[in-house]
C-alpha cells in the first residue's frame, strides 16, 4: 500500500463523508507547484478555490505571518490590537468603503451582510421589523450554513436540514427585469455573484451588472455582492464589479484576501449601513485578530505591488483563447473572465469528474461544479510557460 492510500484510509476511518477529494495527498507547495506525499508534482489549477491567487506561500506573505506569530496572535475584540486598525484602513481604500467589519470564513462574512441589511432596512428604511425580503438568485452559491442553504435553489445543499430560515425570494440568475418584477416595499436587498463559480463559472450577460445596480439605487434596494471568489484580481479586475462600475452597497470578500495561509473575511459598506451595529449587535472571536490582519495586508500589498489582477486579465484573454481554439467535440461551451474559467463537457462525453481525474494523472489538479463542468483557476501569478504547459496536457485530455 502507497503512502497515498495510506493517508486516504486514515481519512475515511475517522472523517465524516462531506467530500469526495481527488485521489491525491499533497504535503507541500510552492508557487503554482504542489506535491504529494509521493514525491509526484502537480500543478494547482484550483487555488483552493480561489483563496491562493498570490500562489502557495508566497514568501512576503509567509514572512508577514511569522513576524506576527512571534509577536501577538490573538487579542479577541475584548481588546484592541496594533494591527487590526492597518488592515482595515488599507482594506477600505483599495476598495473604496468607508468601514470594514472583518470576519473569518467567506459563510460568516455572507451571514454578516444579511444582518447588516436586515438591520439598517428596519432601523432606516422603515420596513416592520420581521417583514423584511431580501432577493437572490438561482444556482447561487454563497455556502453552507442554515440561513444560506435556506436560499439555495440546489436540492442536495438544503435536503435534511430543515426547517428553514424565511424571508428570501429566488430569481433568475442573469435577468435584470426578473429583478425589477421582484421588488416591492418589503424589499430589503438583492444578494447576487458577479460570476457564479459553484454554479459552474457562469457570466451573465454584459450589462447586467449595471443594470441591477440602477434598479436597486432606483427602489433604494440595497446591492450586495459576494465577491468571495471574484474578488481580488481573479477575473482581471480588482474587483469583478469594476467591470460595468457597479459598486455595491455592500461587499463581501474572502479567500484570497489571506493569501492562502489563513482564513480572513470582511464585509464592506458605507457609514449609512454600518452604523445600524452597535456594540453586542454581532462579533466573532477571531474576526480581525492582529495574525489575521497581518496576513491580509502582506496579501493585498502583493496583489497590488505585482499587479496580479492585471495579469490575470492578460493571461485569461490568452488562456481563454487557446481553450477555444482547441475545438474539441467533448466541449460543448467555455465560460470567464480573467483567471476564472470553466470548460463545460457535453454530457455524452462523460462527466466533468472523470476529465478531472485524467488531468491529474497527467499532473494538473483541478475541480469539477454541477456534474459537467471543469473549474480551471490557477494562481494568478503563473507564467505563459506555465500556462502553455498545462494547455498541453488539457489537451491531451480533452481530445
């Protein structure tokens, strides 16, 4: 028995079965590269779902993180730390927000928002308190607690776990007049991907995002983007709203935004919105704790110092381009932007699954969403070369 299937028995023994992981361990990585306890290299073509677009340790950032270890870890918000107040300011002017609030995991940062929304419609707009509606769309994703599989329109996330939490209206994802249809004077807010990446990486259509934005500045509807995937850099944007200069009323970031070493999430408004929490309203013990903080500043001055969202653009445009050239019978269509693609397999080629595991046999790691389509985001940092060796192999593949 292999190291492999040794650690993979482990696992299964003593793990309750919510994942079904490639058959791979992996024990180390650098940069776009990991390997498995094996000794086989691959390349990441997942990035943890986007939460590595700084690619694996990246030494500023790991340096960032142990400067701060030796220093103070964890004060909880009992207290203040030196840290938390940097993070947050440089974390407010790369996207322009007046106030922060930083969580942990990308679930605590959605679950922020709609308390965030809920409160300031009752406190400010004036909706009866308990009355309150807030808009979704279809095929979303934004996790996996109580309240946000309540608004899921994927039986498998909701099945078992019931009752559910009330006050949500589901819309076709994409439609902005479905939208307009929607709200009425109970209407809260409209939470909305700019691409939807568990979905399986579908873009909507080019306006749409300027026009939900028109129509809920119109109805004084709050707009609330999860750019837990899209954000920082990984379509070629900083942002995925700065496409069609949608900017919301709230953000909610994640994953990338700890550089792929910890986890670090925050919620973003105007003062109009933030100002609904007082102190006991909401918290979290770890939410902004001075390790956090540290590594989310070293992950942005990366992104921004390396320019990374640009060159997700270049070699997205470039990536998406010889994907398409390739002109296989097994595609049936090929979706993104930037760094952020997915190759949907006709379904009388087999599964999204099976290409997955080819790929990997073949040392390219990535992930199949919704049963038929390949999720291809590497760290942004790759190279062409890199990149045009992974075609390669994709091709392979594919053909």
């Amino acid at each position: 028995m292999s190291l492999t299937e040794d650690y993979i028995k482990q696992a299964d023994y003593w793990s309750a079965h919510n994942y079904k992981p490639l058959p791979i361990v992996l024990e180390r990585g650098e940069g776009v590269w990991v390997y498995d306890v094996d000794g086989k290299k691959y390349m990441d073509m997942l990035s943890a779902y986007s939460s590595l677009n700084q690619g694996h340790r990246h030494p500023r950032i790991i340096n960032a993180l142990i400067e701060q270890a030796g220093r103070i870890t964890i004060t909880s918000r009992a207290f203040h730390n030196s840290k938390m107040g940097e993070f947050i300011e440089k974390l407010c002017k790369l996207s322009g927000f007046e106030k922060a609030l930083p969580m942990n995991t990308g679930s605590e940062a959605v679950e922020t928002a709609l308390k965030a929304a809920r409160k300031w419609a009752y406190v400010k707009k004036g909706i009866p308190e308990n009355e309150g509606e807030i808009i979704v769309c279809n095929n979303n994703f934004h996790g996996r607690t109580i309240t946000i599989i309540s608004f899921s329109s994927e039986e498998q996330y909701k099945s078992g776990f019931g009752p559910y939490t009330p006050g949500f209206k589901i819309i076709e994802y994409g439609n902005a007049e479905a939208l307009r249809k929607a709200i009425n004077d109970k209407t809260i807010a409209f939470l909305v991907e700019p691409i939807q990446g568990e979905g399986g990486v579908i873009v909507p259509p080019a306006g749409y995002l300027a026009q939900i934005r028109k129509i809920t500045r119109e109805n004084n509807v709050l707009l609330i983007l999860d750019e837990i995937q899209t954000g920082f850099g990984r379509t070629g944007k900083m942002f995925a709203y700065e496409y069609e200069d949608a900017k919301p009323d709230i953000l909610v970031l994640g994953k990338a935004m700890g550089g792929g070493v910890y986890p670090v999430s925050a919620v973003l408004a105007g003062n109009e919105v933030m100002d609904v929490f007082t102190p006991g309203d909401h918290g979290s013990t770890f939410g902004g704790n001075p390790l956090a903080a540290a590594v989310a500043i070293a992950s942005m001055d990366v992104l921004i110092d390396e320019k990374l969202p640009q060159r997700s653009m270049e070699l997205g445009i470039y990536f998406m381009q010889c994907l398409k050239n390739l002109n296989f019978k097994s595609i049936r269509e090929i979706r993104g932007k930037g760094l952020m693609i997915g190759v949907e397999i006709k379904k009388e080629f087999g599964t999204a699954r099976v290409f997955c595991e080819r790929l990997m046999c073949k040392g390219i790691l990535c992930k199949e969403t919704h049963g038929q389509t390949i999720r291809f985001s590497p760290p942004l940092i790759i190279t062409k070369e890199e990149l045009d060796w992974a075609l390669k192999q994709i091709a392979s593949v594919l053909q």
